[in-house]
C-alpha cells in the first residue's frame, strides 16, 4: 500500500529507507547502468509504496534537458488535429518526453505567441502552423527545434513533414472526372496558407492536362468567418463537384449545400481532405484525401529529437512528403 505522506519524497528519503546512496537510488530511478536488478526492483518497490514522483525542473536543471515539446496547432475543434496530438502524445510519452499544448495561434506563429511557449523551458516545437522568419530566428537564438507538421513553406528554412498536397489536389481532379464532374469548385482555408495553394494547384494541373479549363471564379478561400459566402458563390456558379480544404469544411459545405434543396452527390459532389473518419466516426461516409497519419508523426518525432541531440545541424531544412490517395466515400 502506498504511504500518504504530506511533504514531496525525495530520493534521499528512499535512499535512507534502503540505506543505499542517492545516486544509486538516481540511477535505479532513470533505468541506468551499475545496478543491480534486485537493487533496481527494491528501489522501485520502495519508490511507489512511498508515493514518489520526480522532479521534471531538477530533472532539467540537470541534464538542460525539460523533456518536454511544445505542439501548436490553430482550432480545438478541429478532430484532425486531437487525432494527430493524440499520435504524438502517444509517440512522445514513449520515449520519456511530455507534450504541452499550445491552441488558438492562426494562420502564422509571430513573436508575440512566443512568450509563453519560451516561458515554459520547452526542449522543441512540433507545430502544425507555420512560423515567421522572425519566430525562426528567436527560436534559434534560445536553441529551441521545431519541426512543421501537416504543411510545407520552401520559402522557410524549417524542417518539414507533410503529405504531397499538389498529388493530393491533381488526384481529387483525377477522380472527380472520372465520376463525370464538369464544373468543379475548390472551397480552401485562408490564402496566405501555402498547403491550401498547393492542393488548388494539383486541381487546376490536372484539370489543364485532361483538356479541361478551372474558371478562377471557382477558387473560393475562407477567411476565419463563416463559409455561407464562399459557399453560394460556388452554387451560383452551378459546380457539380467541390474540393474542400479538409473534412470538416467538406462537412459544412455539405449541410449548406442541401440547405438549399441540393443532392449529394447527385447535384454537387464533394471531397474533403485528412480522411478523419479513419479514427474519428461520421454520419457521413466522406470522400477524402487520405494518407500514413502514424508515419508522419514518427518522422517528426525522430526528426525533431535529431535536432535536440544534435544529430541533426539546427540550419539545415529537410522536407519530407507522403504520399496521399482519394478514399471513395459517399460524397462523391
């Protein structure tokens, strides 16, 4: 039974109990070398009967390791990024590290969202926003990694990992004509985000070399409001078929579209983009654009502990791309 006790045990405390040293009891703790195993079971043992738990800040003021990582993200209502932390957290926890959460930052990390991630003596950043050049460089500045998840800027010297968002774009057009679509409209996150050009571009190559033209009034990209604007547009414009930025904006355009006593997909098909639904269950059987969601965590993971052990040269930008196939759903 573990002892209730009303001040933090510390390791000289267990190592009194066994009358062994603080720094076996230390190595015994951290699974390190020059003990024995009967020892370590003893220590263990004697560890949680007394309620003990390790102090992360000495830990760090230590080893100048914190052992924790930073993962921003825009929207807490978005399920792609709870699957994605939850991979991460997953990935992370094994390999001895704690994740803090960071939300609410959007379109572009700038300075001034910087304070309290600093504030918090973070070993990393895995972020799923892209930062500014002036981020970058207050980053460095404090040796503090990061590695961009789920998007990808050549115009910034960040280690990336990222599904090919141009394949993925040229494959929707692939296979929205080949389910006959005409008229084929793009529904995109605010224009400033790279990934959300990319996926347009890979529509519009592939519309041009099937011999089919895009009609620019087709592009619409959302800002943070409402989409009911962008959306009519679209309508208006008589689409058949709609390529949304990713699944939850296919699944508003959808409650829109039949708001207005259309069909899908037999008036308007729609695809959507992070398949969700793999791990997150839907009314609605989507088409969507899916991919390897576990590789890419372990290879930002593995990338970003590359960069805080120094395996890895802090300047160098490495872009890595999976990737990505249509998932036949009922929407289109």
């Amino acid at each position: 039974m573990r002892e209730n006790t009303s001040t933090n045990v510390r390791l000289s405390d267990i190592a009194a109990e066994l009358g062994i040293t603080v720094n076996t009891v230390s190595k015994a703790i951290r699974g390190k070398g020059g003990v024995s195993e009967r020892c370590r079971k003893q220590v263990l043992a004697v560890a949680d009967r007394m309620g003990y738990v390790p102090n992360r800040v000495a830990t760090s003021l230590r080893y100048g390791q914190s052992k924790m990582i930073a993962v921003i993200f825009d929207n807490l209502m978005n399920p792609y990024f709870m699957i994605m932390t939850e991979l991460l957290f997953s990935r992370l926890r094994a390999l001895d590290y704690d994740v803090m959460i960071f939300a609410g930052i959007y379109d572009q990390i700038k300075p001034n969202d910087l304070s309290n991630i600093l504030s918090r003596k973070v070993d990393g950043i895995i972020t799923f926003i892209e930062p500014s050049e002036k981020v970058l460089e207050i980053l460095e500045r404090n040796r503090i990694r990061i590695v961009l998840l789920g998007r990808e800027n050549p115009q910034l010297n960040v280690d990336s990992v990222s599904t090919d968002d141009f394949m993925g774009g040229y494959r929707v057009g692939e296979y929205l004509l080949s389910k006959g679509a005409k008229n084929i409209g793009y529904l995109g996150s605010p224009k400033q985000v790279e990934c959300a050009r990319r996926r347009l571009e890979g529509l519009q190559k592939c519309l041009s070399d099937h011999g089919q033209t895009f009609c620019d009034a087709n592009a619409q990209f959302m800002d943070r409001k409402e989409m009911n604007e962008q959306a009519m547009r679209l309508l208006q414009n008589r689409v058949d078929a709609v390529f949304c930025f990713n699944d939850i904006m296919a699944l508003e355009f959808i409650s829109i579209v039949r708001q207005n006593g259309l069909r899908v997909p037999e008036d308007v098909r729609v695809v959507g983009y992070d398949d969700i639904q793999e791990d997150f269950p839907l009314a609605v059987n989507l088409t969507t654009v899916s991919s390897d969601k576990q590789k890419c965590v372990d290879s930002a993971v593995e990338l970003l502990l590359q960069k805080i052990n120094g395996e890895r040269e802090a300047e160098s930008c490495t872009r890595l791309n999976f990737d990505v196939h249509v998932r036949s759903g009922e929407t289109a």
